[in-house]
C-alpha cells in the first residue's frame, strides 16, 4: 500500500509542476526533449553550492528522482571531491563500502571509488549495481572530475522500460527460474576472491557467503568458486514498479568483447570461466534470449557527454549504468548509499 501512495503522490507533485522552479536557483528539466532520463538540474543564478542547495530541497531531488531514475546536476562549480562526498551525504546519508565486488575500482578517499579500472578501450556493458548480489545500494552517484578528451560516456537505461519491453515469454521465465551466478576466483583472470570480499581470510569468505546464501567451494590452490542464485525482476520498494534487476547478460560469456570471449573458452571450461549465468536452474539461457534483451538495453540506452563538475546521482533499481570506451585521460568517481535487500 505504502508503494502504491508514493506512486500517487508522484503523479499529483508532478501534474503540480514541481519541476518549474526551487526558490528561483536552479531550472529543472529534462536533458533530453523527447526523453525523461536524466532530468537536468543546473543553477539559474551564480554562487549556488549544491550541497547547500539541497538541503532545503530533499522532496524536490527525491520526488524527481523516483519518477525520472536519475538527475544530472551542471554547472554548480562542484571541483573537490569532498564536495561530492558532502553532496552524497546530504541527500542520502553515509557512504556504502564497496563489498562483494565485480568490477575493479580503487579508493580515492573514504567510501568514493573510481568507476571502474577497467582499460580504456573496453566498454562495460549496463547493469544495476549489486543486482547479483543479496544486497544493494540504492542510490550510486558519479563524479566527472575530468571528462575524457573523446567519448568515455556513461550510458545509461530506464529499468522499468527494460521490463516492460523485454518480450513478456523471457521475463516469465526468468521470474519463474530466476537468475544463477557462477564465479571463480584465483586463476589469473577477474578479481582476486581477497579483493571481491575485501580480506585475506578464508574463514571471513565463508562467513559472508554463508550470510548471503552463497554456495561456496575452494578449488586447489587457495582458488575459489561460488554459485548463487538471485532475482531477475524486483519491486522497487518505495514506488511498487516492476523493474528489470539483474546481470543476466551482464556476466554472461557471450557478452564479452569477441577477443576476450575466445581468449577465455581457449583456457578455461565453461564451469571455470571467471563469471557466466544461467537459469535459476542451472539450466543455459539461450542465445536469442540473450540477443534479445541486449537489444532491448541498446534501444532503451540514454548517451551524453560528461561535463567536467557534473553529478549524475541515480536510483540503482530505477536506471542501469555502463561506460563507453574512451580515448584521453578521464577521471570518474563513484560513491553509493542507502544498502537494501529483499
């Protein structure tokens, strides 16, 4: 029921023209004309600080941010990555860690990390952050300290579009079976299981895999292997919308850049790679299944350019996120918040 009001509300403050104007500071409107993600929040005086901005507007940045899944805040002079770290902090309370990791990431100070480390010339396909795990942030910031000399984008897509676009056949079946993770750790490609799970202990492994029911082996050679099995759609909990949560072609083999995927199935077994999925089941997900929702993610994906200063501050169950490749340095940070779990 509770859901259901907050989707209500939403539709009266928006027919209510919330949008137009917050104490005559900054414009707020779509970035796109023909599309609603990102809203654009940016000042129409100078010598706004955001931080400060926001805190008298919190029902402002939520009520847009559940309707539109992201706001992209410009030209507020944001330079310091304290800033950024403060800003996350106003509107969402304290910084997540950054645990159960999947994608290779560096601490810059506290709880804000790169993007990702991943080299230049690869893309990273659009995901929800944490979708395959027990728990998840809901709400991921990113920083553009320093935009790339040429493309290095963060696409980004509307999960609820996804859902609703994806054909209905696939999503009942995938609703049904769910989704199964597979991962190996230790055998010289992806992350190190210490850096996954953030210690040296073996012991403090199996802890939280038995904590996040996670099934868990150790291979020899202090190698490891872990299967879990999660949801492949998910009911936002303050809207009640039905979302596409998952990274069912995200981890998926098929997914990868051709030479890394060939590269991979010459040294290792399928039950080897260092992530793929599956059904729920642990039966295979079928080519034209996985053909067909990376199409439905490639219709629906939102491009911009990043401007140095921006902010896109995200609902993680609302919008998936990804990075293009880029040429030139480019300097992205990321801070997440708000942990929840089903």
């Amino acid at each position: 029921m509770e859901a259901v009001n907050v989707s209500n509300n939403l539709r009266l403050k928006r027919r209510q023209g919330i949008n137009l104007v917050a104490a005559e500071l900054v414009e707020i409107k779509p970035l796109f004309a023909n599309r609603t993600l990102p809203m654009l929040c940016q000042p129409i005086v100078e010598g706004v600080n955001l931080s400060t901005w926001a805190v008298n507007n919190q029902e402002l940045i939520n009520t847009n941010l559940l309707w539109h899944g992201g706001i992209l805040f410009r030209n507020f002079s944001v330079k310091e990555i304290a800033e950024f770290e403060n800003f996350i902090q106003v509107v969402s309370g304290d910084l997540l860690e950054y645990r159960d990791r999947s994608s290779p990431r560096s601490a810059i100070q506290g709880k804000i990390y790169t993007s990702t480390d991943y080299p230049a010339d690869q893309s990273i396909f659009l995901h929800s952050e944490n979708s395959y795990a027990a728990s998840w942030p809901l709400k991921i910031f990113f920083h553009c300290v320093t935009p790339a000399q040429q493309s290095g984008e963060t696409p980004i897509a509307d999960t609820r579009r996804l859902f609703q676009k994806i054909n209905p056949k696939i999503c009942d079946r995938f609703i049904e079976k769910g989704v199964m993770y597979i991962r190996n750790f230790g055998d010289g490609f992806g992350l190190p299981w210490q850096t996954v799970f953030q210690t040296e202990n073996p012991a403090e492994v199996e802890e939280f895999c038995h904590s996040n029911n996670i099934e868990f082996e150790w291979k020899p050679g202090n190698r490891l292997r872990t299967r879990s099995t999660r949801q492949a759609v998910a009911t936002h909990p303050k809207t009640g919308e039905t979302v596409w949560f998952n990274h069912a072609a995200f981890f998926h083999v098929t997914t990868l850049d051709t030479k890394i995927r060939t590269a991979l199935l010459a040294e290792f077994s399928e039950a080897d790679l260092p992530h793929n999925t599956y059904y729920g089941d642990a039966s295979p997900i079928e080519i034209e299944v996985l053909d067909a929702i990376r199409s439905v993610y490639q219709q629906e994906t939102v491009i911009f350019p990043w401007q140095a200063g921006d902010i896109l501050m995200l609902d993680n169950m609302l919008t998936a996120h990804g990075r293009h490749p880029f040429i030139g340095k480019r300097k992205v940070v990321v801070g997440m918040s708000e942990i929840f779990s089903n």
